[in-house]
C-alpha cells in the first residue's frame, strides 16, 4: 500500500477501478441494472489505457468474449447482475472446464426471474455450487463496504491466476450503489507468466488446446479429480472470514455482504450495552469457512444467520454446525431492507433469557 | 524426387474421424494450407466450436479454444481483441452458426471483428446424429423431420451468406463447394480471400462451403456429392457476395 489516496466512491465504481490497478484491461458487458456504473466507467478508462472495452450483444456473448480472452492469459472481466448471472453460466461451466482464469462481477438484484432491481442475496446458491452444469466450484468474495469491493477485486484477479479459475465477486445493490470512503492503493503482486498453458500462438512449439471436453476412456473422471484436488486446495488455503467472538459469547451473527454490514450495527450497539454478541462474516462464501464456524458451535454458542433471503447460507451454516448448537435465521427476502432495530430485535429474543444488563 | 502432394505443414499425422465421403477434411486441408501459405501458424488462434468439427484441435497443429455451442464468434472476439496482433479463425457447422448462435455471428460480423470464419453447410446436424439444421432443405427429411422439413411447420432454409453480406462489418462473403476438382479451387481460393481480408484488417472474411454428409444423407458418397449440385447450389448459389476492394479499410 505504498502509494494510495482516499476518495469518496461508489461501490461499483471502486470496483471498476480496483480492476483497473490489478492489471485488467478488458471488459466484456451488457447493460444491466444496478451495475452499470461498472461498465459506464471501463468504457471511458479502458480504451485509454490500451485496453479494450466491448459492450456485447448479450451477457452469452459477453461470457464467451471473457473465455476467448482468458483462455489466451490476459487479465480481463465481466459484470452484470442476477438474471445476466444466469445467462452467463454456460461460460462460467466452460472456463471452470477448461480452467480458465477470469473474473465475474455479480451486483445482485432480486429474484426470482425479473425480479426487481432491489438489494437481494438470492443468489449464493446460485454462485457457491457452480451455477452451471458439471461438477464445479467458483471461488465466490463477498464484499460487506465499498473498500472490499476494491479489495476483493484485487484479490479476484490474483487468485484468478494462481487457480487458473473462475472467481466471483458477489456484491448487491447496496453495496454497489452506495457511496463510502475509499482508499485505492496499487497492488504489489505481479501478473503471473501465462505462457507455459495459455493459448498464445504455437510460435517454437506445438499447438496447444484450452478445451473442456474429454472423450477418452477414463479421461473426464480424471480431469473431474484434478480439478477436485484443486478445489480441495483453495478450501484450505483461501478461506476467509471475519469473526469477532467476545470471552462468554452468547449467540454469534453469521451473515455476509450488506446484511453483514446491518448486523454489524446491531451486533455492536448490543455489546455495548452489555450482552457478548459474536461476528462471524464469511468473506469467501465458496470456499465457505465451515471449519471457523464448526469452532464457535463446538464452544456451545448459538448462532443467528442472517441474510438478504428466505434462507441459503443458513443451510452451508447447519452443515458446518452439524448439530453442535442451535442455528436461527433471519430472513428478508428483496423489498424490505432490514434495518439495524430489526436485527437487534431478531437477536435480543434469542438471547438465554435472564441475563439482560441491567 | 520432387514431391507433388504433401500434408499442410499446419496439420498433425492423426488420421481424421470423418466419415467415409464427408467434406470436413477437404475443408480442414483447404484451412491449413491458408495457414501455410500465409506463414500465420506460430500467430494463429482458432476457435473450435461444437459439432462433427470439434476434434479441430486434433488435427491443426495451432492453438485452440474450445468454445461453447454457437459461440465461437464470441470467444474469437474476446481472443483478437485482446490479441490483435494474432491470427483469429473460426469454423463452425450450419446447427452451431445458423441456429444457437445466430446472435453471436451476426454482431460479430456487425461489429466487424476481424475474424476468418469457416463456416460448413451440410443441411443437418452431424454429430447429433442427423437432425434438422436451420439449413434443411425443404422437403429433405431428417430424423426430426420424418416427412421431410416443411415451411408452415419449420420455416426455410436459412441463407447466412446472403444476411451476412449486407452488413458493412464483413469485409468478403462468399459461397462455395467442394464437390468437384473445380469448384475445389474456387474454395481455396475463397478461403484464401478470408485469411487475406484478415490480414488486410477489412472486417470479417466470411466463407460458406458446402458440404457433404452421406451418413445422415443416408447416401453412398458418390449420390451425395451429386445431391450438392442437383440440390443444394440451386437453393444455396455459389459465388462470391460481398468484396471489399483494395484499400478500402474497414
């Protein structure tokens, strides 16, 4: 962070502007509400900087534009949101297939079909299983401020690379469209050299193939436990949650993105009045810190699930918690932004009763 | 001794999957013997699509990205714009151009990418196992079409060649076939126009070729390299529809 300046900025536009100090110099888009902000400013930026910016017939071709581009090693992006997210599965399966790195922006509006273009967290099933067809995993960042969605972007394009894979970031409409402090600073890591896999013209060498379809007796299961094996590595080594477990916890919050951000409101206004509410806020929702959650369940602390929904995470939560100690859900399906007074009140009555502060 | 006839230096020794009588591997000889006489191999980035062309990648020794279903314009967008000093080719059958990704070939075309785009007509679906292709011939049965394709019940045959022409994006459109020695060397020459128009930066090169399928014809070879001239030119004429000349940069 050596050279950095804070600015005032929109979610979306930190984003776009974290992709462009990461190194990406192309995007593939189409027009969508409430992300547009993203591709508005690419287009102003990246032609300028000897990028290139498309706005493509459709967020199929847009996806295909961001696999012909990754497939040849060069840092590129799309972005849309929940009903574009859909069409662009068939890509997301083929570059995940085919390994190849990139990274996909999903600002979530509400569903289910045209939805509303409201803050929603409809779509972490959606993002953390795959999303398309075939036995897959996307590394999925869940931004909670607009200096994650700076951060997480950077980090996007970096695990991108070091996992020859599709990551998401999965932010919402309130992250997205609000506007918050934010400090840019120019990332250190280099770009990795692409030249030992990427398709980049067999010059000395024979030709290569960044290809998904294996067709040769035992090929498939094999290349499905390569990538297995990969997956079983990002598991361990790129799970990334925030939790804040005060000494006697009575009950943790668990929630990401937006609602992590309200309920951070809450969780903080009740410790300060006396209760020992927990934080847990996944950052990595796949992989999904399972191991730091089954922790606080094993100390006996119930746990809250809180999100933008009528309950998704709340199931990977059961499965990390397996029975260890109780695990509630608040719900707010896209129309009703909950406030902080709302989750507080969700906590205080699951609080053990009796031990009120005074 | 002087060899008379050699294999393009772009193609790999493995032996093609085809069918006996199919015109996939003429057509694939035609492709590599542009990328040879252009010297574009060590540059060159093709988009593979899917269909009975799939297994491209096994016989051109070049880079290639397998793309999803009709959606090789898009990926071939995504890798010359970002690699513009490469040499982008597509080749992509009637079901995978002309129905799942019409979209994707007509902006890419509109866009004037500059693509080579080999595009193989062989009026059904190939590696489905025979079952009507947007370019279907009236009255030609298919397995979707037992009575025979019907245009209150299935529309027309599709004529891409002639669409495409009209946008200014294209820079060479043109039709040919390769079911006899002449009109072999009008496609080679055909597909050399659309390497040239790459090269030349004039939009896409877009070249439709005619091509037989004796499997699904349910034909011996010989009746289907017929039913292309009895059938098939009369409905699809040959010829070259759009050319832009000279210097007239996209």
């Amino acid at each position: 962070m050596s050279e950095s300046k804070v600015t005032f900025e929109k979610g979306n536009v930190a984003l776009a502007k974290a992709a462009v100090a990461a190194g990406c110099r192309y995007y593939f888009g189409y027009p969508i509400t409430p992300q547009s902000d993203i591709p508005e400013y690419l287009s102003g930026v990246l032609p300028r900087i000897g990028g290139q910016f498309v706005q493509a017939e459709s967020e199929v071709a847009s996806i295909n534009m961001l696999l012909g581009a990754g497939a040849t090693g060069k840092r590129a992006m799309t972005s849309s949101s929940s009903p574009g997210i859909s069409l662009k599965q068939e890509g997301i399966s083929y570059m995940a297939g085919s390994e190849i790195p990139a990274v996909i922006v999903n600002v979530q509006r509400s569903g289910p079909g045209l939805g509303g273009i409201a803050p929603s967290q409809g779509d972490y099933f959606q993002a953390t299983r795959g999303g398309g067809h075939g036995d897959y995993r996307v590394i999925v960042l869940a931004p909670a401020s607009v200096q994650e969605m700076y951060d997480l972007t950077v980090l996007a394009f970096e695990l991108a690379d070091a996992y020859r894979t599709p990551v998401m970031v999965l932010a919402d409409a309130m992250i997205g469209m609000m506007k918050e402090p934010l400090e840019e600073w120019v990332p250190q890591n280099p770009e990795p050299a692409k030249d030992d896999w990427a398709a980049t013209g067999a010059a000395g060498r024979p030709g290569r193939r960044i290809k998904s379809l294996y067709l040769g007796d035992g090929e498939l299961a094999e290349h499905n436990w390569k990538l297995a094996q990969k997956y079983e590595r990002i598991r361990r080594e790129e799970t990334r949650v925030q939790i804040e477990l005060p000494e006697g916890c009575e009950l943790a919050v668990v929630a990401f993105g937006s609602a992590a951000r309200i309920a951070k409101s809450a969780v903080d206004r009740l410790n300060d009045e006396g209760r020992r509410v927990g934080y847990v806020r996944p950052i990595t929702l796949w992989p999904f810190p399972e191991e730091a959650i089954r922790r606080v369940a094993e100390q006996g602390v119930p746990l809250l699930t809180v999100e933008l929904n009528t309950g998704q995470m709340v199931e990977d939560v059961r499965l990390a918690v397996e029975g260890r100690a109780p695990v509630h859900f608040a719900g707010y399906p896209p129309g009703y932004l909950p406030s902080p007074d709302d989750i507080y009140d969700e906590i205080v009555r699951r609080l053990p009763a009796g031990k009120e502060a005074a | 001794m002087k060899p008379v006839f050699v294999r393009p230096q772009s193609l790999t020794d493995k032996p093609f999957h085809f069918c006996p009588g199919c015109h996939h591997g003429v057509i694939h000889r035609l492709v590599a013997e542009a990328i040879d006489r252009f010297g574009v191999r060590e540059r060159t980035i093709a988009a593979a699509s899917v269909g009975c062309s799939v297994f491209l990648y096994d016989y051109f020794d070049i880079d290639v990205v397998e793309s999803p279903h009709g959606r090789a314009p898009a990926v071939a967008t995504g890798i010359k714009r970002t690699n513009p000093d490469k040499f982008v080719f597509i080749y992509q059958g009637d079901g995978d151009l002309a129905a799942i990704g019409t979209a994707e070939i007509i902006h890419a075309a509109n866009r004037g990418e500059n693509l080579t785009v080999v595009f193989v007509n062989n009026t059904v679906y190939g590696m489905t196992g025979g079952q009507m292709a947007p370019t279907t011939l009236l009255g030609q049965p298919t397995t979707t079409s037992p009575y025979g394709r019907e245009f209150g019940q299935d529309g027309y045959p599709i004529k891409m060649t002639e669409m495409l022409a009209q946008l200014e994006g294209v820079g060479f459109a043109a039709r040919v076939a390769v079911d006899t020695p002449a009109r072999l060397a009008q496609a080679r020459k055909a597909v050399f126009r659309a390497f040239e128009t790459q090269l030349e930066e004039k939009g896409m090169g877009f070249v439709e070729i005619l091509s037989s399928c004796p499997t699904n014809w349910g034909m011996k070879p010989l009746e289907a390299v017929r039913r292309i001239e009895r059938e098939m030119i009369p409905y699809f004429p040959l010829g070259v529809y759009k050319e832009r000349k000279g210097s007239d940069a996209l």
